[in-house]
C-alpha cells in the first residue's frame, strides 16, 4: 500500500486492504509523501491505514511492516524505494504466513 496523505481516508483502499489480508496475502506499506507529485510539490504524510484495523486483539499495525524512507530530496526517496521494494514484499509475505 503506497501511503500518501489521504490514503487511510480512502474506502477503496480499506475495502483492498481488508480483501489481501481475508485472502491470505503479504500486506506492507510505504510512505510516499516525500515524492513530488505532478506539480512538483511534495505532500504531508499520511496516516497509517493499518490503524484501521484489528486482527484478533491486535491492531494491523503493529503486524504489518511499514515503511518510511530517510530522505526528503524526491530522487533519492524514490530511489531507496526502487531498491528495496523487492526485499520488502518479500518481508510482507513472510509477515504474513506467520499471522
């Protein structure tokens, strides 16, 4: 889930989080707030969507993996995403089969 200012406010993005994880799917999150939109304007992050949501007695977010990239220059945010993403996912899925 790509985590932008307004993405926790979003009912189709609860709707598909709710959705992966009935399915049994890797679920992780990445803020992108530090990314320059269209405008070249970068937006305040976002709230965690997980927050929304309880597994058992826990809260999702403190089972699913969220990530928040150290750099505020565009490029290399989006760089240390393109980098990492892989291993990840990867992470999320692993997550996942134990919970």
């Amino acid at each position: 889930v790509l985590i932008g200012t307004e993405t926790s406010q979003r009912k189709w993005v609860q709707y598909e989080i709710k959705k992966a994880w009935e399915k049994g799917e890797g679920l992780i999150g990445i803020y992108i707030h530090n990314l320059k939109d269209e405008n070249s304007n970068q937006a305040i992050k976002g709230r965690n969507p997980f927050n929304l949501f309880k597994i058992g007695e826990k809260n999702m977010a403190d089972i699913v993996k969220v990530y928040d990239p150290p750099y505020q220059i565009s490029t290399n945010v989006y760089d240390h995403i393109k980098n990492n993403i892989e291993n990840w996912v990867e992470e999320g899925i692993t997550i996942r089969n134990k919970n």
